[in-house]
C-alpha cells in the first residue's frame, strides 16, 4: 500500500462529529438481521431467487401512477430511505433545499423477461439482426423500460418522493463508493452547506448481468458467494439531537491502484462483514444492522473491496 | 477554525470528440462552425427511426468496449499537458470520472442466448482478459485503468448523474483541491451510447431529433424548429491543482475553476421543473461558492440539449439569475456541434469554455436560426465573437432532475 508518507485525512474532531438520527435497510425477508449478522443458512441449500427483493412501496409514494415507472431497486431505495427518514423524526415536507443526497448504487441490473424478449426478437438464425432488433425486438419492448435501468434512478425516486433538492453525489458500484459518498456527506456537513445528509446505497444484484460483472471482478471466483438484493440509508447531521443513533468518530479510505485487465494477484482477497454480498449496501446494511441491535460501544466497519479500496469507519453508540 | 481555501487551476487538458480527438482540432471546428453530426456509420443503423448521431471520426478501437479508449487517449492528452515531471508518489492524486449508463452488447448477448447457456456457464469457461470484454459494459474499468496508467494515491471517484456527471466529478474535484484534500486530480468522463440499445432506447422515447434527411442541420439549442437532441460520444479530461501546487511544480495554469453547485429537482422523471427553480439553484450555489454575483459572469455556456422542455426551462432559470442582464450576457450552446455527448458532455464543453477564457473568443451556437420566443436570451449566433472573458458558467442538467454548475474563470498571472 503506497500510503505510508502522505498527509492523512484528519481525525473528526470533536466539535465536527457527525451524528446518526436515523437509518432504514431492506432484504429479502429470508436474510433477516440474525442471519446476515451470524447465522445464515448454508448458501448449498438456497436458491439465488429466494433473496429477491420486491417491497410494496405504493403507499410511500407522492403519485402512486409512478410505480409503473419503477424497478425493484428504486422501490428498495425508496423504502429504506421513508423508514430512515421516519425514525430520525423528520417530515418530508421540510427537507427540500437544506438535505443533500449521496447515493451509491450497486452494478446496473436488467430485467431477465425483457432480455430475452430482446434477445429472441433480435436473432435471426443465432445471430445478431439488426433489422429484427429495430423491427420486432424494440417495438415489443415497453419504452418505460428505459426509466427503469437508468443508474441514477434510485436516486430520482428517493428525492421525489422525500422531497430532497438540495446538493447530491451519486456513485457506483461497490462498498468503496459508499465510503466515498459518506465521506462527501460528512464534508458538506462540516462546511455548513446542507443541515441533514441522507446516504445510503441500494443494490439489485438478483439478476444475471449483475452477476457477470461481480464475476468478471470476483478475485475469490467462490462458488459459494451468496448475493442478496438490499438498500440501506443512514440520516446524518453535524448537530446533536437529544438522542442520536450513533456518532461517527473516524473514516478513512485507502486505494491501491491496479489493472483490472489483468488477472488480479492471488493474495488479495475480499473481506466481508455479513453472511451474504450485499454489494455496495455491505457498509450500510451492517451500521443498519448494528443500530438495530442497540448495544452501547464502539464498533468498527472495515470493507476490503474487489477494486482494491480498504476503508474503515468508527462508529459509537451511546 | 479558518480554513484557508485554495485556488484551483486547469493545468492540462485532452479531448475525444466528434470534432477532432484533440483540444486544437476541437476548438477550431467550434470556431467554424462546424456540425460533427453525420449518418451513423458504427453499425447499421438504417432500420432504427433515428439513423444520425455526431460519431468521433478516425480513432484506432482497441478494446471492446469504445469508452474506454476515449477515456484513456483524453486522459493520457490532459496528463501530458500537465505533468513534464513525473508526481510523487507522495502525493494525493486521484481520478475523478462521470460514466453513463452501461449498456450491453446485443450481439454478444444473443449469442450467449442462442447457444441455451446462461451467462454464468459461458463465463466459467473463459480466459479472464475475454470475461471482461465478453459484454461490452465494464464502464467502472475505464477509472482503474487510468488510475493505475497514472499511479494515483486515491480512489477514483465514479459519478452516475447522467448528463451531469463528469461536470460533477469536475465540481467534486473542484472541492477536494480547494480544501485540501487532494493535490492533482484528473476530473472528466467518457460515453458513448452511439450502439443499437443506446441509439435504440433513446428514439423510443422520442428524445432524439429525426432529421435523418438534413445531419448537419439537426442539432439545433433554442431554435422554434427544434425537435430533440443529436446523440453524440467522446470524452474529456481535466488536470486540476492549486495554483500553489501547479506553480511550484512549473506548470502552465490555463485557467481556474471558481465555482460549483448543483441541485436536485425533484420532479418529473423526464422533465426539468418548467420554472428553472431546480437548475437556478444550482447555479446560485455555484455562484455562491464562487463568492461571485451574477452580474460578474462573462457568458454562459448552456446544456442547451436543442429538445422543448429543457431549452425553455434553462431559458428562465438563466433570466432569473441574471435578472436585467439577461438580454445582454452572451448564451452559447456547443452541443450544436458536438451533438449530446451524455456523461461526456459537462466536460468536453467545459474544455471549450476554458479554451474561449484563454483565446478571449467564443462560438456561437450553430443552426440557431430563428429563436423560440420562449427561449430569448442574448444567444451567439452565425458568428463568434470576440469580448473581454473573465468568467464563465457551465451548465450541466442530467434526466432525472440533476443539475450540476461549474464557474471557470481566466487566469490572470
């Protein structure tokens, strides 16, 4: 790791902690707190689908008509983000200029249905037609489709309908972007610009595209890897509430650069904090789950990711 | 506790467009004026109702995916300019991308379908160099790639805001360098959708102009004949310091970066707020943390997508941040030329704007015939022209309501 002699990102002082208020996750109902914390069932014994993740988000909506408009992932964002609101007792209606956004969504999906719709309408004899794509592959497709793998839209769906208008950082794909997010929440914290930070992070990784590209950047290429769909949001504000979650008191993120053309090393593995790959929600979904458990103490969250960021946070709950 | 906040310098720059794969050729196609629109020539795009978009011209594919030899030929152009001297591996230097969406490969995907093999058991049996290009999606490589080219100390940053999203990554650098975090960051992004999903998804939604018959004439920002926008491709990069840093490393600072903000409508999914509010804000804060006033900008660079809704709400965002000014600050649009270069596009145009700071020279927006009337500002047209530039905004507006703004500013020794 060529980081020995540069500067080193600053402690949080005292006076520039950054305080939990709130936070909401969602998973499939088969990855409860406990078996992503301790006690997952053996992945031999599961089937991929059975970790999908499809919540029911219509009463959360502002226009309920923009279901039709959603993917699993933007219902997933959604919700974790009402619950995460709710529970720092904020009111929707009050957000809008002063609460920044930072959003880290995992590798994009497409749904299985409408790509072999596309791919069936699109070959003629094995092969790529480009007259039956633009003739019986595309018109066949639902042109909604189009707002439905578009990264950002995770993103668009929470800020609708929590009515957030304030600045944003929206990165992708894994755990290190997540450490990255928070800590742009946490400097537009300190420099004053926005009073709350909602950050969080959904992955939709039930999905075969999804799982090529966790494959193609997969060093431990196991077998054994359980991915799980998920979205985690934390509230965070540089203001002490009378009683907040938790306290960030240290984060740090260290990168060593690499090829990713080239066959990684051997030596490097991934680490991980759950029984299941949430992807870019780990980070999140773990602080979530910790909350949760509401037993005083310092805890540490460290990810070593596949992109080779290793970064670490400190977190206090009183 | 004071922080001393710093200056930001450009000190290098590099393109990848359809006007030429350089800065210079760039720059001289703006200045006459010349379209980058053509018939698609990628692929067969005839059967599609969309068959033009602004393709960059003459450049050698090595890998599969497109992107990322846009992005490494900018980044290695920008590099170049900056750094005679290798860095030190001490220092904090970083990469800061904005990538679009990543869209798959159909002919790889159907023949995968074709041979009843899933993805999995196709990949399981293939050397690693062919699993990363067997889809042509890997967009996240583009960052390591350089990162690793360039040996940079921190992560790279990946920005997904849409057409926002390099004008983002150059905003986020912008911040990291003025309060220290960071010492060289090479901010930018690369796209190309110009492939049969991309081309495909964007006609189905009829955001794309049909003048199939008339390329040059088809991007046109503000015009009452407009009909949508030209998808184009390319990328940019910028290498950014302080001053302090780009002086004591004897690099030639081409201009500064003064500002940035941006802002989330929180709309419509497709639609901008018809009242500008959400791309205003952006541009106040970016004028805010400029500590500048509106009445300071020289000109304004516009998203200027040439579709209905977009051009008139940037027509009254920028009437209310410039109030009585705003018949006589001069609006240009170089996606006239360049087409739509997506997540690309914030900062190829950036690269323009700071080209016409150092020549004290813009374009003019080509094809603005007759001006909306809902779109009246004090637009450059048929020619450029050549006025005293001290600073510059640039509008970046992403689908999904993302605005993003940035401020460059001449450079005075």
């Amino acid at each position: 790791m060529n980081t020995q002699n540069r500067k080193a990102p600053p402690p949080l002082t005292n006076n520039q902690k950054i305080f939990v208020l709130g936070c909401g996750w969602i998973a499939n109902e088969l990855a409860t707190a406990n078996q992503l914390l301790s006690d997952m069932p053996s992945t031999d014994e599961m089937q991929p689908e059975q970790f999908r993740c499809d919540p029911d988000v219509r009463h959360l909506l502002q226009d309920r008509k923009h279901i039709k408009l959603m993917a699993r992932q933007d219902k997933m964002a959604v919700f974790a983000a009402n619950q995460a609101i709710h529970q720092a007792g904020l009111d929707t209606n009050t957000l809008e200029k002063h609460t920044g956004l930072y959003f880290t969504v995992g590798t994009v999906p497409f749904e299985q249905s409408p790509l072999n719709s596309l791919c069936d309408n699109s070959s003629d004899q094995g092969k790529f037609s480009m007259n039956r794509f633009a003739n019986k592959a595309m018109p066949a497709l639902n042109p909604l489709l189009t707002f439905k793998c578009l990264p950002n839209m995770p993103a668009y769906h929470v800020s609708y309908n929590m009515g957030i208008r304030g600045p944003y950082q929206i990165n992708y794909p894994g755990p290190g972007q997540w450490f990255q997010s928070l800590q742009q929440a946490i400097n537009d914290l300190q420099q004053h610009k926005i009073k709350v930070a909602i950050v969080g992070a959904v992955a939709d990784q039930i999905n075969p595209l999804v799982r090529h590209h966790v494959k193609r950047l997969n060093i431990d290429n196991n077998n054994q890897h359980l991915l799980i769909d998920s979205a985690s949001i934390l509230v965070l504000s540089a203001q002490d509430a009378t009683t907040p979650l938790a306290s960030l008191d240290e984060i740090s993120i260290h990168y060593q650069s690499f090829n990713p053309l080239q066959a990684p090393p051997e030596s490097f593995n991934t680490s991980r904090m759950l029984n299941a790959d949430a992807g870019a929600v780990d980070p999140g979904l773990f602080i979530a789950l910790t909350l949760e458990k509401k037993n005083q103490g310092q805890y540490s969250v460290v990810i070593k990711s596949t992109d080779r960021i290793n970064a670490s946070l400190r977190l206090s709950i009183p | 506790m004071t922080t001393t906040l710093k200056q930001v310098a450009v000190t290098g720059l590099g393109v990848v467009c359809p006007l030429g794969n350089n800065v210079e050729k760039m720059m001289t196609a703006l200045f006459a004026l010349e379209s980058g629109t053509s018939k698609v020539t990628h692929f067969d795009a005839s059967p599609l109702s969309v068959n033009i978009a602004a393709e960059v011209k003459q450049f050698p594919r090595k890998q599969a995916d497109i992107k990322l030899d846009f992005a490494l030929s900018a980044a290695a152009q920008a590099m170049q300019q900056a750094v005679t001297h290798p860095l030190s591996r001490n220092e904090r230097t970083q990469l800061a991308i904005g990538i679009g969406l990543e869209l798959f490969s159909m002919p790889d995907l159907v023949k995968a379908h074709s041979n009843n093999k899933t993805l999995e058991q196709l990949l399981a049996v293939m050397p690693w160099h062919e699993r990363l290009s067997f889809i042509n999606t890997p967009s996240d490589l583009a960052a390591h790639m350089i990162s690793h080219e360039y040996q940079m100390t921190l992560a790279p940053e990946i920005h997904i805001s849409a057409c926002a999203a390099s004008t983002d990554a150059i905003g986020r650098a912008f911040e990291a360098i003025r309060y220290d975090r960071a010492d060289f960051i090479l901010a930018g992004g690369t796209d190309s959708m110009i492939n049969p999903m991309g081309m495909g998804g964007f006609a189905r939604i009829g955001a794309l102009s049909q003048c199939n018959d008339s390329p040059e004439a088809a991007s046109r920002p503000f015009d009452i004949k407009r009909n949508g926008f030209v998808l184009g491709e390319g990328a940019g990069f910028m290498a950014m310091e302080s001053v302090e840093h780009a002086q004591s490393r004897g690099a030639k600072i081409l201009a500064l970066i003064s500002g940035y903000g941006n802002s989330l409508d929180a709309f419509r999914i497709s639609d901008p707020r018809p009242d500008g509010t959400g791309a205003l804000s952006a541009m106040q804060r970016a004028l805010k943390s400029a500590n500048m006033a509106a009445n300071q900008l020289s000109a304004i660079s516009a998203h200027g997508t040439g579709t209905e809704k977009n051009d008139v709400a940037e027509t009254t965002a920028i009437r209310d941040l410039l109030a009585d000014r705003a018949d006589h600050v001069p609006v240009f649009a170089s996606k006239s030329m360049l087409g739509h270069l997506i997540a690309a596009s914030g900062v190829v145009e950036t690269i323009a704007v700071i080209q016409s700071l150092q020549q004290q020279h813009l374009h003019a927006t080509l094809n603005l015939e007759q001006i909306d009337p809902h779109c009246q500002l004090n637009h450059v047209t048929k020619n450029s022209q050549t006025l005293q530039l001290d600073h510059i905004l640039k509008n970046s507006f992403g689908f999904g309501g993302k605005n993003a703004c940035l401020i460059a500013s001449h450079y005075k020794p």
